[in-house]
C-alpha cells in the first residue's frame, strides 16, 4: 500500500468531517496549546543560552523557531483550506503554505551555516560554559518537546500539515537529548567542546530538516510528480484499462502538499461509452494512486492507427510519452 493510500485510510478512520466541525476546532486548540508551550519555551531558552555562554541551547532554540514555523503554517493551512476558490484563485490559496515551506526551509539553512561556523570556531577556541544551566534547560526541552508531541498527536495527523509539525517536534526532541548530554559532560568534566559539539549535531538536524523543505516545496513549484508516484507507471495502468486504445498528454502535479492533481487524454476504442471509461479510470486512479483531483478527456480513436503528430484527430503537438492501450 502506498504512503498515499495510507493517507486515504488514516482520512477514513479519522472520519471526513476533520476540515470543519468540531473535529476540526479540537485540532486547532491542539496545535495553539503546542504552539504556545514552544514559543514560552523558546523565549527562556534564548535567555537561559546568552546567560550560560551555550551555544547548544541557541541553535535548539533557532531549531525550536522552525517547530514554532510549523505549527503555525498547519494552523494557517487548515484556515485556508475551509475558504472556497473565488476570483482569479481557481484552486484557492492552497499554495500559501508552500510558499511559507519554502522561506522556512530556507531560513533552516542559513542558520545551519551560522551555527556550523560558529561551532567550528567554539571548537578551536572554547568560551566557558554554564554547565548546570544546558543540562537543566536540556531537560526541561525534552519534557517541553515530549508534551507539545503528544499535544499535537491528538490532532487528525492524516493531514500532511499537521504530521510534518509532528515531525519538526519529535527531530528537535533529539536535538535536546544531545544539549543534555553535552550539558552533563560539561558539568562533571568541564570540557566545554562539548557544547560546540552538541550544537553542530543540533545544526545536522537543521540541515537535513530544512533542505528537505526547500527540496519538496521545489517539486510542487516545479509541478513534479507527487514522491512516490511514477506518471509512467500511472500511464501504463491507465492504458490497460478495458477498451483503452490510448493515454497521452498525461500530467501528474502536486497543487499542495498532500494534494495531487492529473489531467490525460484518453482514446478509446470506437463505439466504446467513453463515460464508462471515464469513470472507471477515476475509481482506479482514487483508489490504487489517491488521486481524487481528475481531468480527463476522453475521444474515441480513429478507426484506422492513430500517429500521433501526423494525420491522427487529435493532439498535433502532443506533451509527454503516450501509452499504448491493449484495446
């Protein structure tokens, strides 16, 4: 089962009802209270690390200002979501959070390369380091990231939003554990290196956390195929469809995270009920891909062999491979 589908099935043991109701205000307290609980945090840890000389405790906190990002892009996400498209926004303001992806990712990065930098330097010349301070702020992280986990692991986690907060917090619950570690070592053997080194494990996270933002908000921007989906694999199952002669112009984009859209040209035998076709190609699409968002244009074939590009009806200038159908 593809991690599409597994989506679909959260969706249905979640209920439909999540994007309004009640549902729906339960998950957007769940996620303010996480967001409160990491701001607050946040704040006294930036304090706390200027106080200490830590900077473990300021790169967990920059870590911690991307947890914040997060949370409150689902929290956008889930409000925007519930407006209809009007105007010239014909799929609405979906790709708002993108674009908020993009500039947290982004913004990963370049403190990834300050704290890189600054941890180098730490190494090589090694300020003093207050160590009870990390190791006490380190734990009281841990139990902050462990609640605000557990807050937002009661949200409806189906939505791509909510579980890539999820997964912001649990990355920076790691971070602290290694702020801990570095705090204990500091304290009981005052080698201070070892809070430069707790830092460029924090500014690691950083960076894999924030290049894979700017990398899937890139593929939507780019209109790529969803991860995990093959359009060739997607072309051929579509071909093999009964009384199909012919897929082409297929395109398989991501509107937004979470949400694939396709559009196809489909020829089928002569004689054949293209809203059949149509139809059935829909359910397969939904329920083997979890497309729900279909554009398909269905023609029936010319009777002799169709050559795309010369004599054939339709799409002169066609876009993309074509699929042979078995029909």
């Amino acid at each position: 089962m593809s991690d599409y589908e597994h989506g679909h099935e959260r969706e249905r043991e979640h209920g439909h009802g999540h994007g309004h109701g009640v549902k729906a205000d339960a998950d957007r307290r769940s996620l303010a209270w996480a967001l409160a609980l990491i701001l607050g945090f946040m704040a006294a840890e930036v304090v706390t690390g200027l106080m200490a000389g830590s900077l473990a405790l300021l790169s967990d906190a920059g870590h911690m200002l991307t947890d914040a990002a997060a949370i409150g892009l689902a929290l956008v996400a889930m409000r925007i979501a519930a407006r209809p498209p009007q105007g010239g926004f014909t799929y609405g303001l979906k790709r708002v959070e993108i674009i908020s992806a993009q500039i947290n990712g982004i913004t990963l990065l370049l403190l990834t390369a300050f704290f890189i930098g600054e941890g180098i330097r730490r190494l090589i010349f090694p300020p003093e380091v207050e160590g009870v301070l990390v190791l006490v702020t380190g734990l009281a992280g841990i139990v902050v990231n462990v609640g605000a986990a557990w807050l937002i692991s009661k949200a409806n986690r189906s939505s791509l939003n909510v579980e890539g907060a999820f997964q912001h917090i649990v990355s920076d619950l790691y971070a602290f554990i290694a702020t801990t570690v570095a705090g204990l070592v500091v304290w009981l053997t005052g080698w201070a290196r070892a809070d430069a080194i707790a830092a460029l494990v924090v500014a690691a996270l950083m960076l894999k956390a924030g290049w894979g933002l700017v990398r899937d908000a890139g593929r939507v921007f780019l209109e790529a195929a969803p991860a995990g989906m093959a359009p060739a694999e997607i072309g051929a199952q579509m071909a093999a469809m009964d009384k199909v002669v012919e897929v082409h112009d297929l395109h398989v984009w991501e509107v937004t995270s979470g949400y694939a859209a396709l559009s196809a040209h489909v020829l089928v035998a002569p004689g054949a009920d293209c809203h059949a076709v149509r139809q059935a190609t829909e359910v397969m699409l939904r329920e083997s891909y979890g497309i729900e968002h279909t554009t398909l244009q269905v023609d029936h074939a010319s009777p002799r062999l169709l050559v795309i590009g010369e004599d054939g009806p339709h799409c002169r200038d066609s876009h993309g491979p074509s699929h042979p159908g078995a029909a």
